[in-house]
C-alpha cells in the first residue's frame, strides 16, 4: 500500500484500489477456502496481523525492540474472556461483538500504566525492561488464579442470547467475518497513524532521535503516546483471540508469544508496512499447517529465520520491493532464469538436508516404530549407513550448485542494477 505525495492528505487511487482489493480478498477467501480448518486458519490470520501490526509500530517504526508485546495482546485476552463471561451471566449489557475492544481498552490501560516506565529508556535497556515485564506477568499468570485460571486459564461461551438477524456467532464463518471487520478497521487505523505527524515524529526518533531532541521535541513522551497506540491494537488482537477460541490460558502472556511477534514480523518485513502482513499469514501457517508436517518444524523456522538475517535483513517484503523495481525497469526478465536455477539447487541442498534431519528426529523420537520411515513418499531406512550417505551426497552438491548459481546470480543482479543507476543519471542530466 502506497502513501500519496501528501503524507497528511487524501488516499491516492493506488491506495484505494489496494484497500478496495483488500476487502474484497477478505470476503471471498472463507467462500473460496471453504473447510472448517481453512476457515478457522483465516480467522488465525486476522487476529496475527492484527497482533504483528502493532508490534512493528513499536520495532519498524520507533525502532523499539520489544521482548514482551504478548503481555498487552495476552491481558487484553483475560479482560476480553472475563467480560465474556459476565455478558453470558447477565451481569454486563454488552454485545459480543464489541468483546474484541473491550480487549482494546485494556491493553490500552496496561500500556499506560507499564509504557510511562518501559519508554523512559531507549535500546538495549528498553528491551530488557520489556523482557522483565513479560516474566513478571507470566509468573503472575500462574500465581494470581483468581484472575488467570491457573494452568487451565479461563474459557467462556461466544453463543449468549438469541440470534440477532441470524447472527450466533456459533458458527465459525460469522466469527471470521466479525474478526474480519475489526481486521481491516485496525490496519486501516495503523497505516492511518503512519501518516499523522505523530508517526512521522516516531520514525525520526527511531533514526536520529538527538536532533528530534534537539528541534524540541521530547522523544520519550513521542516512543509513550506510540506505545500507548501499540497496546490499545494489540489488545484489540487479544480481544478477537478470546473471542474466536474462547479461552485464555498463561500461555497468551509469555515469552514464546512474543519471540514469535518478533519473529515473524522480522520475517515479513519490518520496514514496510505490509510486512508484518505477510508475516502474520506465515506465522498461521507454520504454527497450524507445519507443526503438523514435521516434529523438527522449529528447527526448519530457525534455520530460515538465520538466513534471513543473513542475507534479506529487510524481510520478504524488501525482496519483494527490490524485484518490482527491477520490474518496473523492464531488467526482471533477464534474472528469472537465474531465480529458476537457485530454486531448482536450493530444493535438492534442502531435500538432502531435510532427509538427515528427519532422520534424526525419528530415531529419537520414533525408534519404537522401527527404523523405516516415510519421507517425501519415499521409504528411508533412518539405521542404514547407505542412507545417511545418500542424503548427505544429495545435500552436499545440491549446495555447491546452489552456491555456484548465487555467485551467478550475484553478478548478474549487480550488473542490473548498475544499469539502473545509469538510467537513473541519464534522466537527470537530460536537460
């Protein structure tokens, strides 16, 4: 999503057509992704971008790198479900759809009352304060039952009164697309503070926060109000999970939930507002879909998350960026060969390496079942010595080709985009 020339006027046509396409996409999906694991996944997906939106307004924006962003999205959860309960026990007049900001409200609360202490600091020690309030809070969680539930958290029923026009919320698909609603009003009112003079101060402070100082600004009080804003969506975040699975348990509020915001808005792009996007939809997806795959799924995701911050620092979104401005000058076609081959020898080098992980995992973790295993619709036999030796021969020159068609690669972008740099000069000396 473009902003226009005039980072405080009118949506550019860019900008609503990317908008309109947005809303479109979210209708159709439960129509065109029709499974109740599709749709469960779909309404997954909201609440995670949601969640890794407010997260980057804090890392991608402000440069604050926070170790504990699952408390506010994670409390934000417990006050959803409580009043939750008290609607379906009569004691709160409140429609269920509204559940998701009473969530709000309360990362909101707690964002000013732990934000005034956690902002006085900058770098290094506001990431360690951050991780110090994240295990506080989960310790709490553990040893307040009156309010956490213990180890069993604390579950209640979405389905209160008579339907309203149908509408339950039993079903699964009308709590996607109640989730779906607060999904798109809350990127919107993210992307709409990336273009007020706030967030534009917050993304100075984030790169030379002494001169911001130094024109009379006061860059804590700046990092406090934008963190106050971060809180308030994600605990809307944490409303809409309370909502769409009817429970909160300590996990929401530990460390694991936040090293998983971090890490995939990271992934995603934490320089571009669409990244956190993509990598909410990523996070889904390896939390649902490849945990089921694979017991080694985390060491997969570790692995890729190293050499991301290797060699794509700025996330899939700045790959992506960099491609269309190759595109847009017409150099794209030259290098799609190239991305064919480092495709081709990077799945052989991660097919070889796969096996020998899987391996390893199902002769710790399977040895009762034998030393066969399946593999890719392939019989392994994870104790013979020919086996491992195949694999790691497989991997071996699948990675030599791989690294020999990057060195190509690397040539070969480097010369267009020195083609691009003469362009670029041509146009400006042109009288």
């Amino acid at each position: 999503m473009s902003g226009a020339a005039n980072p405080y006027g009118a949506l550019g046509a860019r900008d609503l057509i990317a908008w309109a396409l947005a809303a479109a996409v979210m209708a159709v999906a439960p129509l065109v992704f029709s499974s109740s694991l599709s749709v469960t996944m779909l309404s997954q997906m909201g609440i995670a971008i949601v969640a890794c939106l407010s997260y980057n307004m804090l890392l991608g924006q402000g440069g604050m790198l926070s170790f504990g962003h699952a408390v506010y999205s994670g409390l934000g959860s417990f006050v959803a479900i409580h009043a939750l309960k008290a609607v379906g026990g009569g004691t709160l007049p409140l429609p269920v759809s509204l559940i998701p900001l009473v969530g709000g409200v309360a990362g909101l609360g707690f964002a000013v009352l732990l934000g005034f202490v956690t902002t006085k600091k900058a770098g290094t020690t506001f990431s360690m304060i951050t991780l110090g309030i994240g295990e506080l809070v989960f310790a709490m969680s553990l040893m307040v039952p009156e309010f956490f539930g213990g180890e069993a958290g604390v579950s209640a029923n979405r389905v209160v009164g008579k339907p309203v026009l149908g509408i339950s919320f039993g079903p699964q698909i009308q709590v996607y697309y109640l989730l779906a609603v607060y999904t798109l009003l809350c990127t919107a009112g993210m992307y709409a503070f990336t273009r007020t003079p706030l967030g534009r101060m917050l993304n100075a402070v984030r790169d030379n926060p002494e001169r911001v100082e130094f024109t009379g600004y006061n860059t804590q009080r700046v990092r406090y109000f934008s963190f106050i804003i971060a809180g308030f969506f994600a605990g809307v975040a944490g409303g809409m999970y309370a909502l769409n699975f009817e429970i909160a348990t300590a996990e929401v509020v530990g460390a694991g939930r936040s090293g998983a915001y971090l890490l995939f808005t990271f992934l995603g792009g934490a320089t571009f507002f669409f990244g956190p996007i993509i990598g909410a939809v990523l996070m889904v997806v390896a939390f649902v879909l490849l945990s089921e795959f694979t017991k080694a799924w985390l060491l997969y995701l570790g692995g890729v998350f190293l050499l991301m911050v290797m060699y794509a620092p700025g996330g899939i979104a700045s790959l992506v960026m960099m491609n269309l401005r190759v595109a847009r000058h017409g150099k794209l076609k030259g290098l799609l060969g190239s991305y064919a081959l480092l495709a081709v020898t990077g799945l052989v080098a991660f097919f070889g390496t796969s096996a020998m992980i899987e391996m390893v995992y199902h002769l710790q973790l399977n040895e009762a079942l034998g030393p066969v295993m399946s593999f890719l619709g392939l019989q392994l036999d994870a104790k013979a010595p020919a086996t491992w030796v195949s694999a790691f021969a497989v991997a071996a020159v699948g990675g030599t080709l791989f690294w020999m068609a990057r060195q190509r690669f690397a040539r070969q972008w480097s010369a267009v985009q020195g083609e691009i740099e003469a362009l670029h000069q041509a146009r400006e000396a042109a009288p």
